[in-house]
C-alpha cells in the first residue's frame, strides 16, 4: 500500500533554478508530492502555474506550507498563511519568525524549522 502524499504550498515559490524555493518545488515534484506554486512573481514550474500571493489564493487541503519569503516580509503574509489551515509550516532557513510560529502553535499547527530540501533528502518530509 502507498502512502498518499499530502499537498505542499510553497510560498515565495520562484523559476529561478539557481533559488532553494525552486530546488524544493522541483524535489517535492520528484518525489511526487502535489504542489501549489504561490508567488509575487510570474511563472511555471512542472505545468503547475504560480499563483499570486497579493491575491491570497484559497487553497483547499494543504497539509504543509513551506515558507520561503524572507522573515522580515512575513507579518504582511500572516493571517493569509495561517488562513490556509495547514497541518505544518516549515520555516527555512531565513524565514524563521517567532510571531508566526507562536500564532501557529496557538492554532494547533505543527511548526518546523528546517530544510525542505534536507527533509526530503532524509525521509523525514
């Protein structure tokens, strides 16, 4: 029986190979996890479309949000994250913000500080 995976949102989602927000979008893609691509940018990753993070796409089902927008941009961001009702929300490096994390926790949602690519280099995605 396989397991199913659960759907990942990956906030600060970007086409630039060189980015670890790319890195992780294309890694979650390979080990076939569902991705929703959000973004202040345009673009297009494995036929998933990025959607516009000014305009606070709903987002049914999302399991974890992976973050990566800078800590200091993340307030601006806050009520629509947490309004994703998500399970977990994976701060990586960079993206580390005690308010954020503290108003999760409040809601029952797992938080993580860690490495997305690193987790699903070691099986603890």
């Amino acid at each position: 029986m396989t397991e199913q995976k659960k759907l990942t949102a990956v906030l600060g989602a970007s086409t630039n190979p060189t980015r670890y927000a790319y890195l992780a979008a294309e890694r979650l893609h390979q080990h076939g996890h569902p991705i929703k691509l959000v973004s202040i940018k345009k673009g297009e990753l494995f036929g998933e479309p990025f959607q516009d993070l000014r305009q606070k796409p709903e987002l049914e089902g999302v399991d974890t949000v992976t973050l990566y927008i800078g800590s200091d941009n993340l307030p601006e961001w806050q009520d629509y994250i947490l309004s994703l009702r998500p399970n977990r929300i994976i701060f990586n490096p960079g993206t580390e913000n005690v308010e954020l994390s503290k108003a999760a926790q409040a809601q029952g949602i797992e938080t993580v500080e860690a490495c997305t690519l690193v987790m699903l280099g070691t099986g603890q995605f």
